[in-house]
C-alpha cells in the first residue's frame, strides 16, 4: 500500500485548504473512518465537492439528502446517515474535503 502524502489539516484531521482535495485524500480520510467507498458514497462526495466549486462552502446536509432523494427515490431519505453512519460533518464532509463546518452540529 502506498502512502500519499496528505494536505495540510487542522487539528480534527479537517483540510485547511478544500482546493488541495484530491481522490486520493478521500481514499485516506475514508481508510481513516473504516469506510470502504461505493459508488454512492462517491456520489455523495461527488455533489459536496460540486456544490462547493459552485458556492465555496459546503452544502447543507438537507441538500445532500435532497440530491439522494432525487436520484433514488424517496425510501432514500437516511441514505447519506447509512453511508456515513458517524454524521455528515464528521464523516461527509471531511472525506469531501471541507473545512470543518464550524456552524453546523456534529451529526
């Protein structure tokens, strides 16, 4: 397994700088949080990093789910809670390379 070198994060492993995501530094962020990445986490990732080019700031959780819903329908509601079962800001978000929303909950 090879190491990547990681972008410079704050202290609760959030990125400093979201332009210095990458991929690879979801692949480590998600090996970190014992999540092995799906299509749809990757779809998940996908939307926050999208939505974050567009508005430089992550989107709200109710956005994201909004997204799931969309695309697989209603019964998908607590999609984004079982693909990331320790929150969207802990888990989502850091995997996508947000800063840690300083905002929001921690659910």
């Amino acid at each position: 397994m090879t190491l990547i070198q990681l972008p410079e994060i704050d202290a609760e492993g959030y990125l400093l700088d979201p332009n210095e995501w990458s991929e690879s530094v979801a692949e480590e962020f998600a090996r970190q949080e014992n999540i092995v990445l799906t299509g749809d986490h990757w779809d998940v990732i996908r939307f926050v990093r999208t939505y974050f080019d567009e508005h430089q700031v992550a989107p709200d959780a109710r956005f994201v789910i909004k997204h799931l819903m969309q695309r697989l329908g209603p019964t998908s509601r607590n999609k984004l809670f079982e693909l990331f079962p320790y929150g969207y800001v802990k888990q989502t978000c850091r995997i996508a390379g947000m800063k840690r929303p300083r905002t929001w909950s921690t659910g």
